[in-house]
C-alpha cells in the first residue's frame, strides 16, 4: 500500500518522534524485567517431557526480544523492531494455546510442533541436495527421535497454522493477535513495509519514511510481558512441579 505524505501523516510523524521520549521509562522497566527473567536459572529441573522445555524456552525467547527491542527503541529505531515485536507475541500466542489446552494433549501438541519442523527441515536439506549441494546433516538421526505427532486433524492444524491455534482458544487472545497480525505486515518484504518506507509525496514523488510503530510507549508489550509470565507458570506447575520451580520466574519478573 503506497501511502502519501499528507498533512495528517506529517503531523503523526511528529507525533511520534514527539512521544518517543517519553516511552524510555517503560523501556528501562522492560529491560530490567527482561534481565531478571533471564537470569532464572533451571540447571536442577530434570526433563521428564516437553512441556517444561517448550514453557522456559519460549518464555526466554520472548524476554530476549524484549531486551532487543529496547535497544533498538533507545537508538530511536524502534520502527525496525517488528520483527522482534512480531516474535514476542507469537511466542505469547504459542503459550497461551498451550496453556488453553486439556493436560493430557499438550505433551502430543508440543510433538507435533516438533513434527512439523522435523519435515520443514527434511524438505529444506532435500531442496538443496536436489541442487547438487552436500549438506552435512544426519537425517536419520533426526528421523529417529521418537514423537507422538498425529498426522491429520485440529491439533495437528492448530500446531502448523497460528491463525488455527488461536482461534481454538475458548478465551481467545484477540488484541495481541490482532497485533501479531499488523507486525507481520513491516516483518516481511510486503507492499505495505515498501510504501511506509517509500511513501509517495502528492502522489508525485517518493519521499522518506518509516512505519508507525504501533506501540509507541511500549504499555501492549509490558502487559504481555504479565501473560507470557502467567502461562510459564501455569504450564509448569500443570506439569506437576513444585511451587519451588513453577513460581521462579514471576517471583524474579514481579521483585523488579
């Protein structure tokens, strides 16, 4: 979508280099958050499933996002930071299916992700020995890990298609999907990153830009900060650990 620069998206432009500052607060709280969450450490949990595994780490993937987020919107490029915004929500979205899962399908749910990146990566390795490339890479040994992956059905959609697992929730998680959708939008090569980047002035020329970010302040991001924090701890203790364990990582993000 090319865009001109009209009075209005001028004086939104303004705006927002204008509320910049004042999103440097909720930036520094978000970085500590992120500091303390990712200092928790989990060296004495014993893997008995997934479930934990999938839980700490999608967890820490997010709070690192954070951090990377951060960093770009205290050197003014907070513009630049939907991929990382985009990957901080999905990764909510991904917790909050799981967690809205019954207990007894979530261990088959976290196999059937794994399922599919195990045949992403199969097709990736055949693509390019199709080519003539030589891959080093043990595909037997990876065919060999053992998953409970069902090959067809809701589970199976829900697993492969994030619109799906969302949707499947009976309390759905519309603002932050709706959010993850419009990120995904300047996280690709799409005609809507091209002309925010490339806006037509008048429609005559092309001029400069940059996205609007959509959460300026950062107050979406700390809030889901509290749900990616929640269903960590949810998940862990419905996996049958202690208080001791399950509660490490709102016990750090909540003393900051």
């Amino acid at each position: 979508m090319v865009v001109s620069m009209s009075g209005r998206r001028a004086k939104q432009k303004r705006r927002i280099e204008k509320i910049s500052d004042s999103s440097i607060a909720g930036a520094c709280l978000i970085e500590r958050s992120a500091d303390a969450v990712l200092a928790v450490g989990f060296d004495d949990l014993a893997l008995k499933d997934r479930i934990p595994q999938f839980a700490i780490g999608l967890c820490r993937a997010a709070f690192t996002q954070s951090k990377a987020i951060v960093m770009l919107a205290s050197g003014g490029q907070l513009a630049a930071a939907a991929p990382n915004r985009r990957l901080f929500f999905e990764a909510a979205l991904r917790l909050h299916w799981l967690a809205s899962l019954p207990k007894e399908e979530r261990i088959q749910a976290t196999d059937t992700i794994l399922d599919k990146e195990r045949r992403d990566t199969a097709n990736t390795i055949s693509y390019l020995r199709d080519l003539g490339h030589d891959v080093d890479f043990n595909l037997e040994e990876m065919e060999a890990v053992l998953l409970d992956a069902p090959k067809k059905g809701t589970l199976q959609e829900q697993a492969r298609k994030l619109d799906a697992a969302v949707k499947a929730a009976d309390n759905q998680a519309w603002s932050i999907y709706a959010t993850w959708r419009e990120e995904s939008k300047f996280s690709h090569a799409s005609g809507t990153l091209a002309g925010s980047y490339a806006p037509t002035l008048n429609q005559v020329t092309i001029g400069h830009g940059e996205p609007a970010p959509m959460d300026p302040e950062l107050e979406a991001h700390q809030l889901t900060q509290h749900l990616i924090v929640a269903m960590t701890a949810q998940l862990l203790e419905d996996a049958g650990l202690g208080p001791d364990i399950a509660q490490r990582i709102p016990l750090a993000f909540y003393s900051v």
